[in-house]
C-alpha cells in the first residue's frame, strides 16, 4: 500500500524559512510527478508546486520565488524549501500526485505555522 510521509514543519516567525521533506513507501518519484499542497483553515486544499519525473517545475504564483521543490532520487525524497514566510503561509502541507484523477492516500500532512 502506498504511504506518503511529510515531515518537518513548524512553528516559524514572519521572514524565516523551512524545509518540507515527502517520502514514500510504494511510490519511486524519479518515475513520478508530485506536488506540495496546503490546505489552510476554511480553505480549499491548493496545490503549491510541483515537479514531473523528469524535472520540470511548477508554482503556484503566490509562492512563486519564494518556494523551491526539489528531489533526491538518492532519498527517494521530495522537497520544498520555503523561504520569505508570512502568515498567510500558515496551512497544513501535503504532498501527492499532481493530477487529481491520479491522487495517493492523502498523508498526515506536516503543520507549517508563520506567527511572531
């Protein structure tokens, strides 16, 4: 059974950084596209950004030189650097497919919250 696992949000002050890493048991994403999504409250989920297997790279605008995603086919790992945190980037954080016809069990997601 496929397992997505997001890891290493937190508690962050307006300006500072993070970084979000995704795993999977079952899912090889140097053969795959994934996305980062959130999902804030009272919010639809939304995607942020994504990248196709062989590297092409999308962003939500409103994250757009903000937010880097990268792989490590080595980790078998996805990530997403964030960079210039404001509030209004306080959400729950999941990654999965990019293409809604396509999703993975939703993961636990990981916790981002941007307050002084």
């Amino acid at each position: 059974q496929v397992q997505l696992v997001e890891s290493g949000g937190g508690l962050v002050q307006p300006g500072g950084s993070l970084r979000l890493s995704c795993t999977s048991s079952g899912i090889i994403f140097r053969f795959n596209a994934m996305g980062w999504y959130r999902q804030a409250p009272g919010k639809e989920r939304e995607m942020v950004a994504a990248i196709t297997g062989g590297g092409r790279i999308n962003y939500a605008d409103s994250v757009k030189g903000r937010f880097t995603i990268s792989r490590d086919d080595a980790r078998n790992t996805i990530y997403l650097q964030m960079n210039s945190l404001s509030p209004e980037d306080t959400a729950v954080y999941y990654c999965n497919s990019p293409y809604g016809n396509k999703w993975y069990s939703w993961g636990q997601g990981t916790q981002v919250t941007v307050s002084s």
